[in-house]
DNA sequence: CCGCCCATGTAATCAGTTACATGATTTT
DNA sequence: AAAATCATGTAACTGATTACATGGGCGG
C-alpha cells in the first residue's frame, strides 16, 4: 500500500523521500503512517522496479537530495491499482480493544483511569484533525497547485478522521458514564 | 498483542490452537484477526519462554490435540501488561482510504461504484456484529462459565464494532449523497 | 466416495518497528 | 554554542500474509 501512497504523490511533482515523509505526516497521517527508514527502502524498490527514477541534486549547497520522478511505468501501475477496486475488507486491529476485552480481571478504578486517558488521546487526535481541517489543506492546494481539483478528495478521508475520533469519544463516554453510575 | 490475546483465553481453561483460532473468529474478529499459522508458532513461542506448558491428549480418538495450559508465570505476564495502560495511540491504518485520497484521478463512476461496494460491505459486517450480539454471547458465556461476568467488557468491545460500522456507513452515504446530488 | 470440518504444522515472503549511524544547515 | 530541522541510509528484529503440506473423522 505505501508503494501506491508514494506513487500517488510522486504523480504530482518530483519529490525526495523527506518530502515523501514530510507530505504524508501532514495528509496521510490519520490513516497512514510510515516510517523514514520504510520510505526510503521503499523507493529504492520502485527504482530497482523502473517505476521511478532518482537523481542526486549537486545544487549550490552540499546537501545529498536524491529526487525521485515517476517513471510512465509508474503511472500505469499506479492508475491499474486504482481502477481495481477493493473486494474485501482488511482485517481489524485495534489495540486498545484487547484490553478493554480481558479488563474484567481489572480493578474498576484501573480501568476507568485507562478510558479518561484514552479520552485525552482521542480528544487532542480530534483537535489535530480539526486544526488540519482549517489550516493545513489550503498550505497542501499551494504546494501542488495542479492537484487542487483532488483537494475534495483529501477532505472526505479528513472528514472519516474526525467522524472516526468523534464516535471514539462517544464510545468512550458511553463506558464511562455507566461506570461511574454504579 | 496476539501473544496476550492467547494468554487472555487461556487464562479461563486449557486449549487447543485450534480451539483458540475458533474462539477468536467468535470474539476477537472485529479488533483482532490472526492466522492459524501466526497461532500456532505464536503457542511455541509461549511455551519456550515458559508462559504455557502443552499436552498432547492421548485419547479414545487419534487426533493430534495438543492442549495449553498457562502457568504461573503466563499469569503473572498476562496481568503485568493488563496493569500497564497504553500511553499512546498505535499508528491508523486505513486501506480504503488511500483510495479516497487519490480518486481525483478515476471516472466519477467508478468512484461512486466503488463506494457502493464498500457500503456492502459494511453494512454486512454491522449485520455480523449485530447478529453476534443477539446470539453468540451467550453462547461463549455458556463455553467458559467462570467468566461470565466478563461479558459487559466483550460486549463493549462489540459495541465498538458496531458503532464502528455505523459511522462508517454514515460517512459513505454522506459522499454518495453529496456525489449524486452533482 | 466426496466434501466439510477437525487438527497441526513449516517455509517463504512481505511489511512494520526500533535502533544505529552520519553529517550539513538553519534558527534561537 | 546549542538545538532543531534537513537529509539519507543500514541492520536486526518482529509481526503478518500466503502458500505448501498432511492426515483423520463424519455426514450425506
């Protein structure tokens, strides 16, 4: 899936994979996350592929920028993925559920601290969401003008984000107001 | 996780891998999914380090049953990571979503398929958790009496479930709804 | 006798995580 | 002068996925 996040971005403009990095901790971080260290390998898999080609930037400072391009085979492989649609859905982790599965082994007191912390979490993802919601996108349109039309498209999954984190909290609430009622 | 998954249900009687792989299709599939193979070199490992012991039952039948047990030590394991609440949230992964992002590029069609698809698929899943709701859980209450005042945790967790699914098929009406109105 | 469920494993591969490792430039 | 950010990589390990592989029991 990450090969496809970053052939999608590469499709907007050359990039290196600090950029890669940088793009997707603003835009994809609320239902992707990957780390430097996989970027890179990653992309040097796409070159070793033909999909991208790379060049070191020998610019005025000595800074080592190897800049990423997609190749024609690149965007084919990308818009063939793209025009597949999904017929299952991938299976389901969620972390916290485990505990909160086996938690009758908990003191209550545990466990409801473990929700309100939970909360504070979920609650400042909200925010952040929201904050991207207001600010960040517009600072995205800028930086890939010729991608605006897409900007849409990068709102509805913001929009899951911040449904997803709502319903969370609600979740949350629902437990913790049925325990303290006891 | 699935380590502690496994010394979750073991914690209420000795298993089998397989019994473990069936009860977790029942109970843990809407937050947790795991491979019989993850399952059964997961079991190995558990018993290496000394949080299982295994026997293969030598009964009436000629099956090959190899049963866990957890040990002290599992147990002593098992409660020291339900006692040390997670401080932060674990990485989102969102398949469909990555999709989203990059629909710009695709036929408004077959975005629009696309999502009905996923509705589908959705509303089945919500249809699962709601029929495991009704039925199931008495049953697993049935399989393992001595917790069955654990139920309202495994219930919360369902709930998440569904509330889950409920959000998101809110969220795919939303961008029919907004689509079709064009 | 065919298909399904019970039952257990291994091997290969791919993806994700943490740690190690280095060095320049820019901002405070 | 120190801290933050820019910039790139490798190595080791852990976890997840797919495929391979085998064989018994039971019901139609």
């Amino acid at each position: 899936m990450l090969k496809y996040i970053l052939l999608g971005f590469l499709n907007y403009c050359p990039m290196t994979g600090y950029d890669l990095k940088s793009v997707m901790e603003r835009s994809t971080l609320h239902f992707w996350h990957a780390y430097h260290s996989q970027i890179y390998t990653a992309l040097r898999k796409l070159e070793e592929d033909g999909l991208v080609t790379s060049l070191v930037q020998d610019g005025e400072d000595a800074l080592n920028r190897r800049v990423y391009t997609i190749s024609e085979a690149g965007r084919e492989d990308f818009l063939r993925w793209l025009n597949a649609p999904l017929t299952e859905l991938p299976p389901v982790k969620e972390n916290f559920l485990v505990r909160v599965f086996f938690s009758g082994k908990r003191s209550p007191e545990d466990f409801l601290n473990e929700l309100r912390f939970q909360r504070q979490l979920h609650q400042q993802n909200l925010e952040h969401y929201k904050h991207i919601e207001a600010e960040e996108f517009s600072h995205k349109v800028e930086k890939f003008p010729e991608a605006y039309q897409e900007a849409p498209f990068w709102m509805m999954t913001l929009r899951f984000g911040i449904q997803f984190e709502e319903m969370y909290l609600q979740w949350l609430d629902g437990i913790i107001a049925t325990l303290q009622a006891k």
